[in-house]
C-alpha cells in the first residue's frame, strides 16, 4: 500500500497531507494530487497504480462524492474534510477513515495503521460486500421524547429541525411542536439521513421538506424560512453555502 493519490485544492493542505505520510512512511510515494472533480475523474479512468486515496470532500468544482459517480474506485478511500455532516455519505463508498480538519499527524498514522490492518479486507469481492453495507447503512426513524410523564415516538420524517439554545438541543415537529432531546448536534448528524437534514450552522439542522423559501441574505450567506416558527432566523454559515446548494439540489 505504497502508492498515495492525493485529491484536494488547498495547496497547502496537500502538502501538509504530503509531509505527513512521508514522515509516518518515508517509503510511500505520492504519485498524483488532484485539486477538482474532472481532473481526478480523468486521472482515475486511465490510471489504476495507485494504492489508496486520500480525499478532501468539498473541491472547486463541487463535492467529491460526484467522483464515485463517475468512476470507479475499487481502492479504499480516507477522506479528510474540515466538515463533519457528510460522514455518513462517505461511508456509503468505500472508506475506511473521515479525519477532520485541522489534520495531525496522529490523525494521519492512525488512518494508515487502520488501512494497514485492513488491507487483506480490499479486493473486488470484499470491497463490494463493504460498499454494499454501507449503501444500507440504517439512519435513526423515530426519537423518543418526553411529555411531562409521557414518553412520545416521533417519526424522523415529521421532525422540522433540530436546534440547540445553549446546552440544551430541541426538536421542532412541523405541527410547531417542541421537544427536548438528549443528543448533541454533533451526535445527531451521524444519525440522521444526509439526504434529508443539512446542518446550516452551528444551532440548526433542518429537514429539507420543512424549507419554506431560501432567501440570499448578506455577505453571500443565505437565509432560509421554515414552516414553523423559529424564534431565531436560520442563517446558512458562509462557509457552507455551497455544500448547501449543493444539497438542496440533491446531488
């Protein structure tokens, strides 16, 4: 497992990536680094030395994920992002590790020791039973909650966000109802359907049924109404406008 391709547009993030595997392997060798979804689609059609990828999901052109739609990558993947909600997206392909950014070189060792321990698991036969069970991979269908003495089952499908005010995170029904949840943003993320909720910001994950309109707001960023009432506006982060859109149009 010694040939590395490297997709990602930041110049300096691929050679912090770069300087970090030589120094955990000063005998692997980057062979490519590729900065957008058609270089890497033209690179990976006509070339197959190559051992493993490292992926940045968010590229100039869009989010890499398009790449698995356009190519095949039967080598395992670790994806490394500054963005934590496409996790389960990205075990829907092949991957074996999602390393947040900022990166270390921990981070980087553990990644290469766990495709290490795995490597015997990457052929054809294996691999495909491993994309498989990731593309059925279950999201969480209902939440429990309280009602004064009562426990209540909602269904995912009726929730219209999830926000937290302070320590506390809420779900809102789109009847307007509201409950308190005993998860963290961050928790539910992995929970939920990446097809169905996007978290917009810090406080708000928003189910895409409940968008009322989305309205381009200042600096860039947009504002987005939903069919309840918040007592906040839902602003979508500026350095998530793109993965957004992106999701709203389903891709």
């Amino acid at each position: 497992m010694k040939n590395i391709v490297i997709i990602e547009d930041e110049q300096l993030a691929a050679e912090k990536l770069e300087r970090y595997l030589l120094k955990y392997n000063s005998e692997l060798k980057i062979i490519v680094v590729l900065s957008s979804i058609s270089d890497a689609v033209h690179w990976l059609n006509t070339h197959t030395n190559y051992d493993v990828v490292f992926m940045d999901i968010q590229l100039t052109d869009g989010l890499s994920f398009e790449i698995f739609n356009q190519t095949k990558i039967l080598k395992p993947v670790i994806f490394t992002t500054a963005f934590d909600e496409y996790a389960v997206d990205a075990f829907k392909v092949n991957s074996i590790d999602y390393v947040l950014k900022p990166i270390t070189f921990t981070d980087i060792a553990r990644a290469m020791k766990k495709l290490k321990s795995m490597h015997t698991l990457f052929n054809p036969v294996s691999l495909s039973k491993i994309v498989e069970v990731g593309q059925h991979k279950k999201v969480k269908d209902r939440f429990l909650v309280r009602l004064g003495n009562h426990i209540k089952s909602i269904k995912t499908e009726e929730i219209a966000l999830f926000f937290a005010d302070g320590r506390t995170v809420y779900l809102a029904t789109k009847e307007g109802k509201k409950f308190i949840v005993d998860f963290k943003l961050e928790d539910l993320n992995s929970l939920l359907s990446a097809k169905m909720f996007f978290r917009v910001n810090r406080s708000f994950i928003i189910n895409i049924s409940a968008i009322k309109d989305v309205i381009v707001y200042s600096n860039s960023r947009l504002k987005i109404v939903v069919v309840v009432n918040s007592e906040k506006e839902i602003i979508v982060s500026r350095d998530k406008v793109a993965a957004f859109k992106t999701w709203l149009e389903g891709i």
